[in-house]
C-alpha cells in the first residue's frame, strides 16, 4: 500500500473518523433539534369547557444521563458493556418543564419525565466520549471501538443512511407516458415531512398539478386561488418569453373562474367538497398547510408559493420547447443522504405529533381525569412509557415513519472491517424488485463520494452502497442563515 495514503487515512481516521458524521448528528439531535421540536409545539389546549380556558405551555428543555430503573425503584447509571450483558437498553431520560395556567392565572413550573432517548455510544452525553483508552479497557469496553451504534434489548443496532432526491428543488424529466410529454417534481419538505408534488404537461398543452390529495388539478385554477386573478398576470409571472407565453395560452381555457372566490369553488368542486360552505375552508387549508410547505404556512405566504409555481411551469414548458435539458435523477447534486439526527428527528415528531401521540393522549388523560373532580398534577397525565416504548419499538425492529422498513439494522460483528463498513452503508429507498437500470449504475459524480467497487450482487446490487474510504457526510445551512446569506449577496456585502 502507498506510504503517502497511508498517512492520509491515519490522519483523517484521528481527526474525523469513519463514523463521526453519525456522532455528530445525533449530538446536534439532542442539544438542539429535540429543543425546537418542544418549541414547535409551544402550548398544548386541553378542551375542557367544564373547567375553563386551559393551557399547557412547554419551557427549558434537559437531558439526564444514560440510567437504568431497576426492580426496586432505585435510578442508576449504566455503562455500554452492561446494557450488552443484561440487555437492557442504553438510554437516558428527557425532561421538559411545563406550567398550567387556568383562567389565565398560572402555577408555578413542574420538571416532567417525558420519556427516555437512547443513546448513541461515543456521544457527548455518553460516558465513553470521556474516557481515556486506559479508562475503557478498565471499564471493560474497547479503546479502538468508533462508537455510533445503539444498544436496544442489549442488541448493537445502527441507523443506516438513507438516500433521497434533494427536497425544495424543480426536477424535471421526460416521462414515456400515454398522454404526458413533460413532468417537474417538487419534494417540498418542512420539519422532517416531505410533501411531493408533480406537476404533468400533457400532450395537447395542457398543466396540471397532483399534491397531497387533489389529483390532476388544471393548475390555472390554483394560480387564480393563490391570488393572481388576472391572466396576463400569470402569463408574465410564467415568463417574458413569448413562445413560452403561447405555449401556455391553452390553459387558460381550462378554467371559467374571474375570481379568487369562483376558482377556490372550482377547486373545492375538484377534490369533491359537496357542501358549498365548507368549499373555501378546505381549499384554503388545503393550499396552506400542504401546498409547498417549505414556502411557508400562512395565507401571505401565497403570492411566493403561486411565483415558486409559476417557474416550475415555465422549466416544463421550455424543455418541451427544447429550451433546456432534463435533470439527471442519478445526479448526486440532486440527491441528499438522511442520517441518525434527520431519521431521529422524523421519529419523534411523529410520536409526540401523531393521531395517537403523545400529546392527544396527554390532552385525553387530563380529560378523563378532570371528569372526576380533580386537576391532576401534570406528572400523571404524561405517560413517559409511551414515548419510550415506541422509540425503541423503531429501534428495534427497523420499521420508520412513511412505511419504511429496514432503517435500523443490526451492526455487523463478523470482523472490524466488516462493521465499519456496514456504519457507512447508504440505501436507496428504490425497491429492489424492480429493473432501475440507471438508479443502479455506477454514475461520474459518485467519485471520491461512493465506493465505485463495493455493491452486493443479486437484488440489491446498485441499491444499496458504501461511502467510500475518506468521504464525510456535511451537514446543510439551517434555512434562516440560508435566506441571511440571500439577502447580503442581494445588498452586495
């Protein structure tokens, strides 16, 4: 082996490590994705008439150390090594202060358990990160293990990388169907949730927009319901090339509506609302809350969502005209690789947020039992089990939230390479049951990304690969920064 990549991989192995990016992750994870998913929700509203105007505001937000609970109550803390050899599960307890205020007069703050999180091993919270290499052979653990693994049951378990298209982009793509020329895919994502959205040019002209559940909505309509009324509006809000402009006139006879009001009844015609006063509740959620979330939530957020879909009409129309090429799918700048923190983030939204989460059970409990002449203190309405039982449960069996399986995974022990290998592992969420002739081939810019050789044959060959050697996994601008930087290029700072 060549002396000078030798020293190359010794360096990058003490200073970066093969799983830091993992670690890394899953630190960012607890110290300030957990925090903002608490502040996301912000104040939980019990409807309880009985009682009066009731609210449940959630504050500071702390971490425990990794603990378990034994037989007769006592809370102690554990080491890796003896979460392996009980199987127990390495984990450690959240708390996040909550005050009731009833009829506006607040109680003082109460320090609530709202589950237990396991932990990563050679996290920051975990006691290895700590140790010297003297330290973890004397704690019986070791020295040269990378760390990165959860132990659930006393079993080693891994989150796996999973590859995604790129989200908030306009990718678009010829599409070899009866009646469809020309399609763009939109993967708007907001907090963990991806909304898709595709938007078909058939081949006699016409646009039309599929999103959650409206199917094959003309999208003149929707333009007109996002506020741009006005057909020459919309003409120049699609673009200032005039063939563009002409190929798009034959859409405006897809709608009969002058209006805001007469094309939010279109649509509510559209997707079935049959009761006509419930028509422009629904259409407008619907455009709020599901329609290219990442722009925002708001009802002035959709003047910039009916601009954001007026480019992805006019990017349509221009590769039709032979204006501008296809987007390659396979391209690695149009794809992004979710790790332990994003996966991790996903999952407890989903408990805390879900038909049956935590907090519609919380605001059932104090229901039930208020119902009986008391206000329970908050300690017992907040089933901590819950939480922790359905997080280890994912953990465990490797079932994610959207229907994916095979997320967590059993770390591979059959030799050091063997496991490494197996932490840097990608997968693509493309089924394997299925030709995917390009999706599996090798593609220019996996170089120096993806290792070019290492795929195993059969089923999955293509499907599922392994970073190669020295590559790390970056993490992305937080949004508000991304918009700061926006701003001072525009200023010219």
């Amino acid at each position: 082996m060549d002396e000078n990549f030798v020293t190359l991989l010794n360096s990058f192995l003490k200073k970066e490590g093969m799983v830091k990016f993992q670690i890394d992750s899953y630190n960012d994870f607890i110290t300030r994705r957990i925090p903002k998913v608490l502040s996301d929700i912000g104040t939980i509203k019990p409807k309880l008439p009985e009682l009066g105007d009731l609210k449940i505001k959630l504050g500071e937000f702390k971490l425990g150390g990794p603990s378990v609970k034994e037989g007769d109550g006592s809370v102690r803390s554990i080491l890796p090594i003896e979460a392996r050899l009980r199987n127990l599960t390495y984990s450690a307890p959240m708390y996040v202060e909550m005050t009731s205020e009833l009829n506006k007069i607040e109680s003082s703050p109460v320090v609530v358990n709202f589950g237990d999180i396991p932990v990563m091993t050679k996290s920051k919270i975990c006691p290895l990160s700590m140790m010297s290499e003297q330290q973890l052979v004397e704690a019986g653990e070791d020295p040269s293990d990378p760390g990165g693994y959860f132990i659930v049951n006393g079993t080693e378990r891994i989150l796996v990388l999973v590859e995604e298209i790129a989200p908030n982009r306009i990718i678009v793509e010829k599409v070899a169907a009866t009646n469809v020329g020309e399609a763009a895919r939109i993967h708007s994502e907001k907090d963990g949730y991806i909304q898709r959205h595709l938007v078909e040019r058939k081949n006699d002209g016409t646009i039309t927009i599929t999103f959650a559940n409206v199917t094959k909505l003309p999208v003149i309509k929707l333009f007109k319901a996002l506020g741009l009324d006005k057909d020459k509006e919309i003409a120049t809000a699609i673009s200032t090339d005039e063939e563009v402009q002409e190929d798009f006139y034959s859409n405006l006879y897809e709608t009969e509506a002058t209006s805001k009001s007469e094309a939010i009844n279109e649509i509510g015609i559209h997707i079935k609302v049959m009761q006509e006063s419930m028509r422009e509740e629904r259409v407008t959620k619907l455009m709020d809350k599901y329609l290219l979330p990442h722009l925002g939530q708001n009802p002035e957020n959709r003047m910039e969502k009916a601009m954001y879909l007026a480019k992805a009409v006019e990017k349509i129309i221009k590769l039709h005209l032979h204006k501008t090429e296809e987007d390659d799918l396979d391209h690695y700048s149009n794809k992004r690789l979710k790790i332990c923190g994003d996966l991790m983030e996903i999952l407890l939204r989903s408990i805390l947020l879900g038909k049956w989460g935590l907090i519609t059970r919380l605001t059932y409990n104090y229901q039930k039992l208020t119902k009986r002449g008391r206000l329970p203190p908050l300690q017992a309405i907040v089933e901590s089990n819950v939480l922790t039982n359905q997080i280890v449960s994912a953990l465990a069996i490797g079932s994610w939230v959207g229907g994916r399986t095979g997320i967590s995974q059993r770390l591979e022990r059959g030799s050091y390479i063997k496991t490494i290998s197996h932490m840097r592992n990608v997968l693509s969420p493309l089924t394997s049951t299925q030709e995917h002739f390009e999706a599996r081939e090798l593609h220019t810019t996996q170089w120096g990304k993806l290792c070019c050789s290492e795929t195993p044959e059969g089923a999955t060959i293509g499907l599922r690969k392994y970073l190669a050697i020295t590559a790390n996994v970056t993490t992305g601008v937080p949004e508000k920064e991304l918009k700061t930087v926006t701003d001072a290029v525009k200023k010219g700072i």
